[in-house]
C-alpha cells in the first residue's frame, strides 16, 4: 500500500545531532538501535492500523517518533484510535521486557542493556498523555466516548499545553542547575510545536466523496442512490462504514410503523455533532423538519 512519508527539517537536524553525539561519545550504533527500536513502534501503529482496516495516507517522521496519518473516519472510532495509537508504546515496552527475560535467563550484554533502555523510553515518552505522542491519542479516543470529537479535542490540547509547558519548565531547572533536561526541552518544544499545528479531522460531509464518486462523476456526470431500511437505534457510524461506495445513501428509518427519510449527509452532520454513540433516533431529538 502506496502512502506519503515526509521528515521536517527539525526532525533531521534533531537525528544529525543525535548521531555527531553517538560519534563523539563512541557509541554511534546505539543511534542505529533507536532508529530500529522507532521502526518497531510504528510498524506496530502500520499493521493495527492495517488489521482494523483503516487506510494510512501519510508517515511523518519526528524526533519523538513517527506519526501516522490514517483515514479520517477513525476520528468517530474511539476503540480503533485507542488500539492503533497503543500498539506502539507496547511492543516497545514488550521489547524491553523481552530483554529483562534474557538477562533473569542470565543472558546480557551491553547492546541488549542498549536496547531495553531506547524501548523503555520510546515507551514511557509516548505514554504521556499529550498530543501527537501516542498517550494524547489514547486519552482523545477515551474521551470521545463521553463527548463530541470536537470537545474531546479541546481538551486534550489544552491538557498538551500544560504538560509542554511543565516539562519545558522542569527541563529548565535541570538545565540551569548543570543537571541536564536536554529531553525535557526537545520535548516540552515539540509538543508545543505540534500542539499549535494540531487539526482536528475534519469529518463533514464532503468525507464521503472518495476518489471512487469523484471518478464516477468526471465520467457519467450523476451518482447513484442506495437505498437502505435502517432501525432506529442502528449505530450511524457502523453504517456509513461498511456501506459507503459509488452511491450515495438515503436511509429510511422505520420506528413504530412510521417512516422518516435520512439523507447521508444529514446523517454525517448528526455524526459529527454528537460523536460515537450518534444512533438514527437522535434525529428526533435535534429536528422535527426532517422529511417523512
């Protein structure tokens, strides 16, 4: 599967100098293991995200990691989100717990030591509960299950922005008392930086134009309807999934022998409104002049 890899030039700069630092100290193989250990933690993102069916449309390397660009539509999945967006922090943890295993074994060495050290920091860095490390991402797909995409998003930010702001200050302290804090700068930076560029998926209904109806339209000038009897306490999210394709849907919703017509994208809107859990009975909330 084709997508689109890019690398800033922070990102760059960040690994020329983390290499002149292995060289200078003796030890330039260790930044190979990291990039090995930063290769396993998104091949981990790669295949949940290939397992559970979404469609990765971009990787963007950072010196904290990568970041894979999926499909927008895992933006209304909150427990696809939250097992993409672990799966990396836990094969590194699983490495390194690998490599405790060896050394209770008695099996050690120092590439080994090397190796659980990068995964448990690859682990432990993207655990934090900021935007885009892996933790944000998790605590945004749990959030989603109690609020709106919008609101779940909202709130993760400004949670980022105190935890950059906290661990640039705590790196400060460390740096101004010679104690170090160089990983406590790089990262209160780098939140701060990603924070600031972070958009929310945007999810209206021009989602549903896929390079499929766009095709079908250059060539016969018109799209199809797709008809579809649905229950009211059917899962929008569900359908719009598995049902999406050349044609566009119109939903006939049957409550109590009365019958309401839902187009698709009054559908998408109720979807982005209420998030997740939006069911076609919401629909009787929110309007009552809805074609019948």
């Amino acid at each position: 599967m084709r997508f689109k890899v890019s690398v800033g030039f922070f990102t760059i700069f960040f690994f020329i100098l983390l290499l002149t630092a292995g060289i200078f100290y003796g030890n330039p193989l260790t930044i190979i293991l990291l990039l090995l250990a930063l290769a396993l933690h998104e091949t981990a993102h790669f295949l949940f995200a290939e397992l559970l069916a979404y469609q990765v449309n971009e990787f963007k390397l950072t010196p904290l990691g990568g970041c894979l660009v999926v499909d927008s539509l895992l933006a209304v999945h909150p427990v696809a989100e939250f097992i993409i967006a672990a799966a990396g922090p836990c094969s590194n943890i699983l490495m390194a717990l690998g490599v405790v295993y060896l050394e209770f074994l008695g099996i050690r060495g120092f590439w080994l030591e090397n190796w659980r050290q990068w995964n448990l920091l690859l682990g432990a860095v993207n655990l934090i509960p900021a935007l885009p490390l892996d933790g944000g991402r998790m605590l945004h797909a749990l959030l989603k299950k109690l609020t709106t995409v919008d609101s779940a998003a909202i709130i993760v930010k400004i949670l980022s922005l105190l935890i950059a702001g906290l661990s640039f200050g705590i790196g400060l302290g460390k740096f101004g008392s010679g104690r170090g804090g160089f990983l406590y700068l790089i990262t209160g930076c780098f939140i701060f930086f990603q924070v600031f560029n972070y958009q929310s998926p945007k999810l209206d209904s021009f989602w549903k134009m896929s390079e499929k109806r766009k095709q079908n339209f250059a060539e016969k000038g018109y799209a199809g309807l797709k008809p579809l009897l649905v229950k009211p306490d059917t899962l929008i999210r569900n359908v719009l999934r598995r049902c999406g394709g050349n044609e566009f849907l119109l939903f006939l919703v049957n409550e109590s022998g009365n019958k309401r017509l839902i187009t698709e994208d009054a559908a998408w809107d109720l979807l982005i409104s209420k998030g997740y859990g939006a069911t076609f009975r919401d629909f009787n909330a929110l309007s009552d002049n809805l074609p019948k």
